[in-house]
C-alpha cells in the first residue's frame, strides 16, 4: 500500500463527489438549514422549550447551534454519513466498474484506502459546514448575549463560543462511526439503497432504545450514545467522562467495521 495511490484515489472520488448533485444540494442544505431555522425562531412566538437551550433561543446566539445540534444528532448526521459513505463501494458494482478501477495501478488495499478516507472527509466537511453555518445564524440574527449554560451558571461570550465550537466537534467521532457503517454496509451488500437506507435505520433504532428504560452498559454500548456526549461541555465545572467514552466506543466500530469491510472486498471476486 503506497501512500501516493491512495491520494490519487481520494482525489478521484473527491473529484467524483464534487461534480455529484447529491453533495452539492447536501452541503447547500447544510448552509441554508440553520439561517432558515433563525429567521423562523425570530420571527414566531413560540419557541422549542421541550429541547436543550431551546427556551433560551431568542436571547443568546449561542443556544440557536446548540439547538441545531441537539436536532441533527437525532436525524440528520446519520443521513449525512450514509449519503456518500453508504455509495462509495456500491457504485462500482452498480456501474460495473471494479475491473477498470483495479486493472490501473492502484490494488485493492489502495483504492479501500481511499475510498475511506474520502468518504470520511465528506463526513468532516459536511458537519464543518453545519456547525458553522449554525453558529453564524446564531450570531448574525440573534446575536451574541450570554448562555445559561446546563448547570444555571452564565457563559460570557467568549466562553460559549469555545464550548459550543468543542461540542460540534465532540458528534465528529461517532460520524466516523456511522460513515464505517455505512461502508461496511455498501460492501457487503454491493446495493447503494442498502447502504444509505441501513445505516440511518440502525442509527434510528439505537435513537429508540435510548429512549427506553432499558439497561445502560447497552445503551453506552450504542454510537449514538456518543451523540449526547457534549451535554457534559455545558456544565460548570465539564463534564468530561461520557464524551471519553462515546469517542473510545465509536472508535472501536470505526476500527471493527472497516476491518470486516476491507476483508470483504479483499475475499470478493471482482469477475463475479
């Protein structure tokens, strides 16, 4: 494995993904979305009190990408994993493409390589672009009062700003995981469906579970248990310990199923 055939791979399928409708119309909703939802809390009456931060929407424009978190850790950013992630490998099969992708230079462990870590860094600017975008929205038509943080004590500013910039980035470790689903999911199944639909389906149920009173080492087991992670952030003092946790568990899937992934392709007969 060369480390100059996975970047001409990830160049490629970067290159792919940027010419493709879907990435385009995904980022674009990922940057209207949040202003979108300002301008109507501005607007209306009432205000979503049964969320995090959500009666403090109108006085700080910090609670607004809090909000927007909370929202899209439930629904959104497992969509957003799978739309490319879950597409990266069975697109190949769908268009009949494998034999001419590895008769090239690149084999198999490369264009794996690859493929991943352009599916990963979609990941990464796709929750780059919403969290800024939520935090602009929030500063621009709100504006920049204090936050009431979880504990009752008020963040000045600055001090908002840092933890709600470290609890966008606290979700990044289980998309990751869910991206590994979903393409664990696209190689196994070689169906783009499959690998899109499966993953936010998974991701939905693990939502449901942790609604549940059921037993909590299962429930700390689940990806999306590192979704609700940064509620820690908002304490005074943080609280630290469930955002170690979430991101040690999502990193063993992100290992597990790509490893299972990548020993798929290599045992598949590309002929077949």
């Amino acid at each position: 494995m060369r480390f100059k055939g996975i970047a001409a791979v990830a160049g490629a399928e970067c290159s792919k993904l940027s010419a493709q409708i879907k990435t385009r119309v995904t980022l674009a909703a990922c940057v209207v979305g949040p202003f979108a939802f300002a301008a109507a809390m501005r607007v209306q009456n009432s205000l979503p009190e049964d969320t995090l931060f959500g009666r403090s929407v109108k006085e700080s424009g910090f609670a607004l990408p809090l909000v927007v978190l909370g929202f899209a850790a439930l629904w959104v950013l497992p969509a957003l994993t799978s739309i490319v992630g879950g597409d990266m490998f069975s697109a190949e099969d769908r268009y009949g493409t494998w034999k001419t992708l590895l008769t090239r230079s690149c084999g198999r462990s490369e264009v794996f390589a690859g493929k991943v870590a352009a599916a990963l860094g979609f990941s990464l600017l796709a929750l780059g672009v919403l969290a800024v975008s939520s935090i602009a929205a929030g500063l621009l038509v709100i504006g920049s009062g204090p936050l009431v943080g979880l504990s009752g004590a008020q963040l000045l500013p600055s001090d908002a700003l840092m933890r709600v910039t470290f609890a966008w980035l606290s979700v990044l470790p289980p998309m990751f995981a869910m991206t590994a689903i979903a393409i664990l999911v696209s190689v196994a199944t070689r169906n783009s469906a499959a690998g899109i639909g499966l993953p936010v389906v998974a991701a939905l149920t693990m939502q449901l579970y942790a609604l549940i009173d059921g037993p909590e080492i299962v429930r700390q087991l689940l990806i999306t248990y590192g979704f609700g992670a940064w509620h820690g952030l908002l304490t005074q003092p943080p609280y630290h310990r469930p955002l170690v946790y979430g991101t040690v568990i999502s990193g063993i899937y992100v290992v597990m199923c790509l490893a299972l992934a990548f020993r798929i392709l290599q045992r598949r007969d590309i002929a077949a």
